[in-house]
C-alpha cells in the first residue's frame, strides 16, 4: 500500500509524457503537411523542431528579404531553343537556391527567371541580416562561376542581379483557398523587390539596404552608392555594395566625390569619379555611372529643395 502513491504517480508521469509525445508527434506531422509542398525538407524540420511555431494566418516578423535575377534571360531567349533555356534558367535557378537553403533562408518562389527569399521566417535565423549578405556574395559570386565555366565551353549563361533588404512584414500563408503561398508582404519587401532593378543601373551586382549592410560591415567593406528614391515612396533610402577589402583605399574618395554631389558640387564630383572609374578596382564601372549622373545634374540642376538623392522612375 505504501507504494501506491508513487506507482500512481509514475503512471502518471507515463501517461503524460505519452500524452504529450502523440501531441508533438500529430503537431509535426500536421507542420509537415502544411509546409512539406512549398518548403525545403531542411526548412521543414527546423519549423519541426523549434519550440515556437510559425503564424500561418498572419504576423509581423523582421526578416531580410532578396530578389535575385537572372541577366541576359530575354536577349538569350532570342538566341537559343525553348528547351535550352528552360534547362539554362533552372540550373542558375538551383545554384541560387541551394545558397540560400544551405544558409537557413526560405526560397519563397521562384518568379520567371528570378527567385525570393527570406530569412528570419518561417523559422527564426540568428543574425539574419548578416547572413543574407554573406549568402547574396555566395550567390553572386557562384553565379559569376558558374557562368565563367558555361562561356567557356561555349554554353548559354547570366548574370546576376540581386536586391537584398530588412525590416518589419508581415509574413504568413497569402494567396486563395485552394492555392497558398507562405510569404511576406509590406514596405520591407516592395523595396527590396525595387532595389533587385538597381544593379543594373549602378553597374554593380549587389544593391542592400542600410541595415543589412550595418549588419555585415565586418565581414565585408560596404560602400555607400546613393540615397534613391523609388517609385512610390516618398523617404530616400540608403543603398550600399559589399565589396572586398582590398577596395576598401578607394571608399574615401568615393565618398568625397559622394558629399560634393550632395553638396550641388557636380562638376567636382564628376572629375572625382572619373579619376576612380580609370583605377584597377571593383568599384571602377560604379563610379564611371555616378560620374554620369553629376555630369548630368550639372546640366539639369535638381530643385531648391533637392537633398542630394537619386530619383529612379523605373520599377
């Protein structure tokens, strides 16, 4: 009789844990059903095994989102068979998409030739801002690879154009009853889809957001192209470019070619960039673009109350 109470209790103790294994175990498979369609089974057991589970309804998260793109798709598309191209797009698609899984991002679609991604969402990735940056130099730097190889062998190939920022969206399950996607949306994501234009303007490969280049300034030296302002909002936002450093001599000119535009110095500015865009360094094709824009700023003065930012009209 005196070891009732505590069979009872081991019982007990039995019959919870059983209980609370079977609940574990019908959550993750409910999880698995829920994600298994549209997620990396990577992602999949992460969202499986972290404690706190992710809002399929709705909830505002900080996340570093990423438009990457493929260069050169339409001027391709005119020179080789349908079946080329496919296979062309998918294998760059895959080399982009393996940088950002292997990271702990979340491949959110793939739109055409272009992919998005996330991170910090569905499952929560420390220092997310910084390893966005260290997987879009990873991306850009096997694309360039990958391409190099393909051009030498005389294959079909692109380039890459991508467009990373941070902040606050909302991220859950958007779309229809019958089609879902898990996704973000919001101020944060709109901008970082207008930034994935930028390289190609600024003839530089990588366009990030302030933030996220705060957040890997130690791992790589960022360098301040512009203030822009994008079609549809108002606020000038900062945008920079990783590069390595072995660069890092020529950013002090470049930042005083940068203030004596801001300054309405655009003919000094202009002679500044002309002088980097003759050097031997990363930043050269940059700065023969900035040098464009003083040249024309001196030839179409911005208003009164200009604050020394570029307005882009695209996208």
């Amino acid at each position: 009789p005196a070891a009732r109470p505590a069979l009872a209790a081991l019982i007990g103790f039995v019959l919870g844990t059983a209980g609370r294994l079977l609940f574990l175990d019908r959550r993750a498979r409910a999880l698995r059903a829920s994600f298994s369609r549209y997620v990396a089974p990577a992602v999949v057991d992460r969202i499986v095994a972290q404690e706190r589970l992710p809002e399929l309804d709705g909830e505002q998260r900080h996340i570093a989102v990423m438009f990457a793109d493929l260069s050169g798709f339409t001027a391709l598309s005119e020179k080789v068979d349908g079946r080329t191209l496919t296979q062309t797009v998918n294998r760059y698609l895959a080399i982009i998409a393996n940088e950002v899984e292997a990271s702990g991002g979340y491949v959110d679609k793939f739109i055409g030739d272009a992919v998005m991604a996330i991170w910090n969402a569905p499952t929560e990735t420390p220092e997310h801002e910084r390893v966005a940056v260290q997987a879009a130099v990873r991306i850009r730097d096997a694309v360039a690879a990958a391409a190099a190889a393909d051009s030498a062998r005389g294959l079909p190939n692109f380039a890459i154009k991508i467009g990373l920022n941070s902040g606050t969206a909302t991220v859950g399950n958007v779309g229809a009853e019958q089609r879902l996607n898990y996704t973000a949306v919001g101020d944060t994501v709109n901008i970082a889809a207008r930034m994935e234009s930028l390289p190609s303007t600024f003839e530089t490969p990588i366009v990030v957001g302030g933030d996220c280049a705060a957040a890997a300034e130690g791992d790589f030296a960022m360098l301040e192209i512009a203030s822009i302002q994008v079609k549809g909002r108002n606020a000038p936002v900062a945008i920079f470019a990783p590069f390595a450093s072995a660069d890092r001599p020529h950013f002090a000119r470049y930042a005083s070619a940068l203030a004596a535009y801001r300054a309405r110095d655009f003919d000094g500015a202009a002679d500044m960039w002309d002088a980097l865009a003759a050097e031997d360094w990363a930043g050269a094709k940059l700065s023969a673009v900035k040098a464009g824009f003083a040249r024309d700023a001196a030839a179409n003065p911005p208003d009164a109350d200009w604050t020394g930012f570029v307005v882009m009209r695209a996208k």
